[in-house]
C-alpha cells in the first residue's frame, strides 16, 4: 500500500509516497514561503495527480491539530489554516481517506515508529525550525492535553515578562531559526530577508561578535527550556529536530550551555531529519486505518 505523504513547513512543503514499512519511494518539495492556503492546497492535488494510485493522504501540519477530526482549530505559521478541516476537504477533492496531525507530534511518531525511540516509553521531541514544537510521549502514550495543544514547548517562557506582550518572552522568540536570524539582523543592520540560519552560524564559526553573542543566546535559553522539561516529564531520552540540527557541532554546543546545570540530561537528534514529518503522517495514517477496521 502507498501512502501520499505532505509536512507542511513554515517555508517548503514536503511531498512523498511512503509504504508501509516507512520505505519513501519518492519525494520533491515546493516552496510555500508566501503561507498561502491555495497555494499549498495546489501543490497538494497537484502531486497526487503526478503520483496516482496511492490509497490515502497522510498530512502534517503545525498548529493546534485535532487529529481524530482531521481538523485545525489553530494553523501556527500557516494562518492561513486557522478554523480549517483539512481532512474532509481532501478527502471531497479525491474520493481518499485523509488524516492529519501535528508537525511535532508527526516528528515523535516518525522516531517511535522507525527511529531511536522504538522501544521507548518516555520521550520527548522538540522541532526547530521557522517556530518551535514539541511533543510528549509519557507512559507509552502521545500527550495531546484537553485542547490538543500538549507540547506546545515555545509556549515556554524564557524571562519573566516586562510588558503585556508575553510572546516576547517565550521560547518561540528566542530558539527558532527565524529568531536567530531576526536577532542577528537587528545587531548587524542587515535586511532580515538577506539572512540565513547557515549565514549566522558561518559568521559564529568565524568568531564574529554579533553571531557569538546571537548565537550563544540561542543555546543558553535552548538549556534552560531543555532543563525545565526534564525536571517535568523526567524522559528518557530528548530528540531534537530541525535542519540546524544537522549542524556538526550542535550536540556538542548544546552540551557546553547544559553543563551549567549539573545533570545528565540525555539528548539527540532526531533521526530522519526533514523525512520526519512525513514519516509521522503516514504512521498516524496506518493507525487511525487499522483504528477504523477494527
């Protein structure tokens, strides 16, 4: 069985067909930096036409996601999304069950099922990319909350608040790639729009003093929120995801800012890197199937 896989990101959308043993068969990217709705719903139907004879449509998604429903009450970086049922719209457009979940939630399912976790109990993830997810599997069990908003690690804050704008002061605003690169922007007067992640940390490798003091920032408040989360869920393992996770010297970093703490607070990477929202969608698709047949 085929599975049409699709990770919305905050800049790319991610498209695959995956089978049932997590095998991607193939898979492209297209760019949605606009957050367009319309645009990432045609780029959609556009590679399953490319793509026939897949059996379902398994999409992650960031936001606030109610997975059983397929419905996003929340659309995080894709506003676009807000009050949205993705699910019955596919499924409408092409006659296929669809299922839909959280990025973060996608990226813990992608590593329990295929990677690190597999015979994990209690685990955490943390994606970090255009924002900041998580997600908590405690007990052998995806945490959702009341809401389905359990996870949502950027929510966290980093400094007691000074103003009425308590964003300001969460995770979101200081460990995401979009902080990194805002923030260098602001010390170096560079447009924000002329500066990458891989900018930043070039000019932190090159010892410059805005990247350094931008940067060591970065891991400082990542150290915190890491620590904060263990002494909460006291998990076995912290995966970490993201594409400057693929940066060689990112665990190494990271430990230097966690040493502060005086605790063995395991942490690694995610395995399946940019795969692994798709990966997560298509599981959560073969689970809510055999759900449905049983």
């Amino acid at each position: 069985m085929k599975i049409a896989a699709f990770d919305i990101g905050g800049t790319s959308l991610k498209m695959g067909v995956i089978d049932e043993q997590g095998t991607i068969l193939c898979s492209d990217s297209a760019d949605i930096s606009h957050n367009s709705r319309d645009k990432i719903l045609d780029e959609i139907l556009q590679w399953l036409e490319k793509n026939p004879g897949c059996a379902g449509i398994a999409v992650s998604t960031p936001g606030y996601v109610d997975a059983k429903a397929g419905y996003i009450a929340m659309g995080g970086t894709i506003r676009d999304f807000d009050q949205y049922h993705l699910s019955q719209w596919l499924t409408e457009k092409t006659a296929l069950p669809a299922t839909v979940e959280n990025d973060a939630h996608c990226a813990l399912l992608a590593e329990q099922w295929l990677g690190k976790a597999k015979k994990r109990n209690d685990f955490l993830m943390l994606t970090i990319g255009t924002g900041l997810g998580g997600a908590a599997f405690c007990n052998g069990a995806l945490i959702r909350g009341n809401r389905n908003r359990a996870g949502e690690f950027g929510c966290l804050l980093t400094s007691r608040p000074t103003s009425s704008n308590i964003e300001r002061h969460t995770m979101s605003q200081s460990c995401t790639m979009t902080a990194l690169r805002e923030n260098y922007s602001q010390l170096t007067g560079r447009p924000t729009d002329d500066v990458s992640g891989k900018d930043v940390f070039d000019a932190y490798d090159r010892n410059e003093e805005a990247a350094q003091q931008v940067v060591n920032k970065f891991y400082q408040d990542l150290a915190a929120c890491l620590y904060n989360l263990f002494s909460v869920f006291d998990p076995e393992m912290i995966f970490i995801g993201g594409g400057m996770t693929g940066r060689e010297p990112f665990l190494s970093e990271l430990a230097e800012q966690l040493a502060k703490y005086d605790l063995d607070i395991p942490i690694d990477t995610a395995t399946y890197g940019n795969d692994s929202g798709m990966l997560g969608a298509t599981w959560h698709f073969l689970q809510r199937r055999q759900h449905n047949l049983a």
